[in-house]
C-alpha cells in the first residue's frame, strides 16, 4: 500500500509556472512519492519534523510525510534560489 498525495493549490500553480521539461521531471517525481515517501536522494529539512525535499536538477520539491495516515503533503515547487525562503 502506497501513500496518498495531496498537493497544496500554491503548489499546483507553482508546478504549472515551471518550464515544461521541469514540469515532466517534477510530476514524476511526485507520483513515485505514492510508492516510496522517502526515496533515494531525498533529504530532511533542518529544523522540521517531518518535512523533506527531492532534487530535480534546479528544482526543488518541498514534501511533508504522514506516516500515521499514509499521506505525503506537497508544501512547494520551485528553483533552488527562492525555494527555501519561506521555509
């Protein structure tokens, strides 16, 4: 059984406003978190319990795993620059 993901409406538009090829990447990414909540290359955020990213090249995936309800919840989509900033 897989985790099941849910994906914030600012997260969405900011998935939406990547370059389509980062688009293609990043969705991809997100689907195999269903499978596997911490896959290879992820790393855990300093200072947060439960909050995680994955690299897609410049971009960054911010993720934040439920284990008790098998849920992954996708916080932001964006370049490595500005990612971070509001975390």
């Amino acid at each position: 059984m897989g985790y099941s993901l849910n994906i914030k409406p600012s997260a969405g538009k900011e998935l939406d406003a990547l370059p389509w090829r980062a688009q293609i990447q990043s969705m991809k990414a997100i689907i195999t978190l269903s499978i596997s909540a911490r896959p290879e290359g992820c790393k855990k955020l300093v200072g947060s319990d439960n909050v995680y990213r994955i690299r897609i090249g410049e971009y960054r995936i911010i993720y934040q795993i439920d284990d008790t309800a098998q849920a992954v919840y996708i916080e932001s989509v964006g370049h490595r620059q500005g990612i971070y900033k509001n975390k």
